[in-house]
C-alpha cells in the first residue's frame, strides 16, 4: 500500500507498535533533529503521544525510532532511503534530509488510515515489519495548481503542497497568470493585481497573493522538500494584464476583464519596448522571491501572435529570464 511503490518492499510477518513511550533518537545534525520534530507532530494529534526527540544512535533498545542521516550508500542518492523495521524498533538511514523526509511519508502510509486525523483516536498504531529500500526513477515529480482561473487561498494552497509531500513528489508548478486573473503582486505594476486580480472563471472576486504571502508558500513547499515554478504565461494567456495596463495593447486600449474559459485570443504588443520593460519588472521581482531555478514562461496556445512576432518575442524573452539568473521553461 506504499505510494509510489518502492524499489523494494520485503515482509517479515510481525508489526512494530508505536506508543506513549516511544522516543525518536536523530543522528545526523540539524536537519536530521529537524526532520524527527516533524515526525513527532505529524503523529502527535491523532495519537496524543508527546514523542521525545532527542539526538543519539542506536542503542537497539526496544521501542524508539531511529533516524540517521549520513553520506554513503550511493544507490540512494539524494531522496532515497532505506527502513528495517521489526517487532521492537524502527531505523531509517538516508544520505540526505530528503531521503528521511520521504521515509516519514512511508510510515505514515505503513500506519493505520486515521494516523491522518487531526483530533485523537483510538489506536493500536501497528504497521508491518520488513525491510523497504527506495529512490526515485524520476529527477522531477510534480504537479500544477492553476491559481489564475480560479484563485485558492493560501491555506488551500499549503493543504495541496501537504498532498503532493504525502506521495514524495519534489516540484510544484504553479500557474500564476492567465486571461482571468493574475494572482501575484508586483509591486512595480500594482494594477496586475487590483485589477487584473479581481475576477475568476464565473465572475468570483479573484484574489492575489502578497509577496509575502508567496514567499510563506516557497517557504512551506521547501521545508518539504518542494522547489516551486513559478509561471507568467506569455504572450498569450495575457488578458488580465492587458485589462491592467492599456500600454501593453497594441492600439492602447485596455481591454475588457474576461471570466470565460475560451483560450488562444489575447497576446501582448510584442514591438513595444514597453511590453520588455513590464516583463523585466515582473521577472526581476518574481526571481528575487523564487529560489528555485526555474520561471516557466508559458509561451502555449499563442494563437493571436504572428508567428513572425512570437520567435523573436520567445528569443528576447528567455534571454531576461537569464538576466535574473533562472532557467527558462
């Protein structure tokens, strides 16, 4: 029942209880302390144990959990791990924070489904003894949240991150503009948000995310172990920009907030030096909040640019994303 199945998963027939008096012993630094804290709240509400965590190795003392990361075994890598679990305790051996991480998604899944709960339940908290070793096949796993046609809120958005660390995936893509809303402020072209902002699919008010906000969200994804990509569609996908701003239409007139689904009809003035101008704003402020090496910068369904106009613009346009020091998608 392990999501994605490991590289290998052997049974031994027995099951490891987890109880008030289990501690959890961390041997490998900060990150390691850091990733047995998580441990511990991650099972505290639906179990009530005040899980002790508490730096160590292993003393083979029955009932505790054991975390150790160190530098090694290479079949591992940098997000794979290895448990042995029997009858009287727990050990996971990582290289890196990662790999443990990962290790603590698995637990949770080896654990009976109201581990979950977020209000105490009965136990007993029983899983399966064996031995499991795993890693990825695949460098990126991820997911896309479309926030432009209809806008979540940042707790929904940390719910989702929550989701996509319970399956071990390591990239979340998130679609931060579209014809229906652009949801992240920039501070040098604030009608982005005040206006082209304000609307969804449907009609509904929109919304935005604050920098700060965004960077509470980064933040959030990267504690688990989530590298975040950003996305400004261009030159198409444009109109809740160019609602915003009348200078980046060709003939200057702002047009109109649209809360359909109809795709391919929008495109920004790519001959304006203007439109170079807003996009070199609207990178330079996005990289500086983003750590991750990627701004993706859409380029899809562009039907209302001119082939002849759509190169260069791509051409000039991947080339200030470098300027910022990111790699382009």
């Amino acid at each position: 029942h392990i999501i994605p199945q490991p590289v290998s998963a052997t049974g031994s027939g027995t099951a490891f209880e987890l109880t008030d008096p289990t501690s959890i012993i961390v041997s490998g630094g900060a990150e390691a302390l850091k990733a047995g804290q998580y441990l511990a709240n991650q099972f505290k509400p639906a179990t009530g144990f005040a899980l002790t965590v508490t730096e160590g190795t292993d003393t083979s003392k029955a009932g505790q959990i054991y975390l150790t990361m160190k530098e090694g075994n290479n079949q591992l890598g940098n997000e794979g791990y290895e448990m042995n679990i029997t009858d009287a305790k727990v050990k996971i051996t990582a290289n890196k924070p990662a790999g443990l991480f990962y290790a603590i998604q698995t637990m949770r899944q080896l654990l009976p489904d109201n581990i979950e709960s977020t209000a105490r339940q009965a136990g007993p908290w029983k899983m399966a003894t064996g031995t499991i070793v795993d890693y990825p096949n695949y460098q990126l796993r991820g997911s896309m949240l479309d926030v432009a046609r209809h806008f979540f809120g940042v707790e929904d958005v940390k719910r989702y991150i929550d989701f996509l660390a319970f399956y071990k995936m390591n990239v979340f893509h998130l679609h931060l503009s579209d014809d229906q809303g652009w949801r992240i402020e920039i501070k040098s072209w604030p009608n982005l948000t005040a206006i082209g902002g304000s609307t969804q699919v449907g009609g509904g008010k929109g919304g935005f995310y604050t920098q700060e906000q965004y960077t509470e969200i980064v933040q959030y994804a990267m504690d688990r172990h989530i590298t975040i990509i950003p996305e400004i569609d261009m030159p198409g996908h444009t109109n809740a920009a160019l609602a915003s701003y009348p200078e980046l239409n060709c003939n200057d007139s702002a047009t109109k907030l649209y809360t359909g689904t109809e795709v391919g009809f929008s495109s920004l003035c790519t001959k304006k030096d203007i439109t170079y101008k807003f996009i070199d704003d609207v990178i330079r402020e996005l990289a500086s909040l983003t750590p991750g090496p990627y701004i993706h910068i859409g380029g899809d369904e562009s039907h209302a640019t001119k082939i002849e106009d759509y190169i260069p613009f791509v051409a000039r346009v991947q080339e200030i994303v470098t300027k910022h020091g990111k790699l382009v998608i």
